[in-house]
C-alpha cells in the first residue's frame, strides 16, 4: 500500500507547539467562574450583604498593609442613642427625593426599635471588621 494517511499540508507545523487550546479552556473556566458568582450574588445574597462586599473586600487587602482604616458605613440608631451595623432583613434599597438609589430602613427594623439609618465615616479595625 502507497497510501499515505493524514494531510499532507499540514507537515511538520502539526500539531502546533502553541498552547492555544489551554489558553481557550482557561479563559472559558474564569468566565464561566465569574458567570456563576454573578448568578448567585445576584441571586442568594441578601441587600444588606450585597451593600457590603466593597468594604469586606477592601478590609482584606486594606489589612495587609495597615490595621485599621476609615471606612463609611450605613448604622442603625436605635431609641437610645446607640450606632450598629444592619444586618439581614433590617435595610432595603429604595429611591432617595432626589430620585438616586438609596437604602431605607425596613418595617421589621422600626418595630424592633431602629430610629433612623445613616452613613457615617468612622475608623474600624481592619481585621475585626474584615471578620
């Protein structure tokens, strides 16, 4: 038999020594990662955990170089004075009279003693806040 199988054309360059198919899985696993995350974030999270990812993210490379920093955070002032974090179910997003995107307290937070809600620049620990 004379025959010779396989193309002919191709010669030597075949197969390439370029990674091209590797280089194609790994752009197809981080986009589809990053398809994924988006789903879920926009999906399972909570508003009140959505509000704070930039400031979780930040306080973990923030905490690699110093141990605390300014950052501004939405608090809860209850009936006595007294500031805290919302936490699930106590924040939604709403429309400011200006007509920009907002937050508002919800009715279950008023019920449970939430006064007002308000963004305040105060410095936190970067770890403890990070945690």
């Amino acid at each position: 038999m004379s025959r010779q199988w396989g193309r002919v054309e191709f010669g030597d360059e075949w197969p390439s020594d370029k990674p091209v198919g590797l280089i194609l899985a790994l752009i197809a696993a981080v986009v589809s990662t990053g398809a994924v995350l988006y789903y879920q974030y926009q999906r399972d999270w909570p508003y009140v955990e959505r509000l704070y990812l930039k400031t979780y993210l930040a306080t973990g490379l923030a905490g690699i170089a110093r141990p605390a920093s300014y950052y501004a955070l939405p608090l809860i002032i209850d009936g006595k004075g007294g500031l805290r974090l919302p936490v699930i179910g106590e924040v939604i997003p709403a429309a400011l009279p200006n007509g920009q995107a907002g937050i508002a307290l919800t009715e279950w937070a008023v019920k449970h003693g939430a006064v007002r809600l308000e963004w305040q620049e105060h410095m936190y620990d970067n770890g403890h806040l990070h945690a």
